[in-house]
C-alpha cells in the first residue's frame, strides 16, 4: 500500500497579531513537533554587538536564547519559525531537546488558525522604563497580559500575624480549594 505524500503543515502569511504570521495548513494535533527554530548559532555577546545599533524603542527580533552561552538568530539562515509570533493564549510553545530549539502543539490547532508561543521574554535590570510598551503584547487574547515580557512578580505579602487564641494565621482554608 502506497502512503499519500501529506502537505505542509503551514504556511507563512501577513499576520492581523504582527508583520507575518505562520498559519495551520491542515489539522496539528496535540503533541506534534510543528518545526525546529533554525539559524546562526552565536554567543550572547555576538547576539549583542549585532544589534547594538537598532533602535531601543524597535521590538523585532529573531533572536531565541538556548542557554547561557548560545543564541539562535533566525534572521540569519533561519527558516520559518522566525515568524510564530508571540501569544498569550498560545496553541505552541518552545521547547529545547539536546541545544535545539522546537516548537510543539499544546492543542489540536484547526486549519487556518494562527500558530503562537508565549515569548516570555526575560526582564532586565538595565531596561527602559516603557519596555512594557515597547514588548506590548497584540495577540487580543481574552486574558492577554499586555505584554511579551515575563510577567512582573507580585510583591511579596508580608506573613500574616498569629492569633493569640488559635496560633493559626490568616483565614482558614477553604475545604476543596485548589493548590
């Protein structure tokens, strides 16, 4: 029996989210590796000096961080996955498997549907003060965060007192909470 040659998976196209966009061709299931993240392997500092001159307030990037010591930049011999933009509702997210970076389905993705990862892209001592409106976020979820920065920490609550009469804290736990 003859397997039938199946398509592609996906195609690159303008995007409403951000410049392009990659969009299912067919049914992904969840679980399937869509594509590897393809490009020039160099050091951060390379990655650095490569766009120290692009404008502060510019956040296009190719750029996806392997580990400390490597950086992919799909703007130089990279492939398609350059243009999986980022969201905070996404059906992909990144994973790294031996220094190589994939992008998997977290859900069945229908024909059409835009592919998206959450960037997460890491907060930085030394950023501006409008990086949040730089890396604002356009992807029109419904709990969109607003941003493809990593979520700011919420200030720590100072412990609550104890209570003389039971040593507890606070409020008692509700019975079926979750964790």
């Amino acid at each position: 029996m003859k397997k039938r040659a199946r398509g592609p998976l996906f195609e690159v196209r303008h995007s409403a989210i951000h410049g392009y966009g990659v969009f299912a061709l067919r049914r992904i299931r969840k679980g399937t590796t869509v594509t590897e993240y393809l490009g020039e392997r160099v050091s951060h500092a390379e990655a650095d000096a490569r766009y120290e001159d692009k404008d502060p307030n510019d956040n296009h990037t190719f750029l996806f961080t392997v580990d400390a010591r490597t950086v992919i930049d799909g703007g130089v011999d990279g492939n398609e996955a350059r243009f999986i933009n980022h969201g905070c509702d996404p059906n992909c997210e990144s994973t790294t498997l031996d220094k190589r970076i994939f992008v998997e389905a977290i859900r069945t993705i229908q024909p059409g549907e835009e592919l998206a990862y959450d960037y997460q892209i890491e907060r930085d001592p030394e950023d501006p003060p409008n990086v949040d409106e730089i890396f604002a976020c356009r992807c029109g979820a419904a709990k969109c965060r607003g941003s493809m920065l990593v979520a700011r920490k919420a200030p720590r609550k100072a412990p609550r007192k104890k209570t003389a009469r039971s040593g507890r804290t606070g409020k008692a736990k509700r019975r079926g909470a979750g964790r």
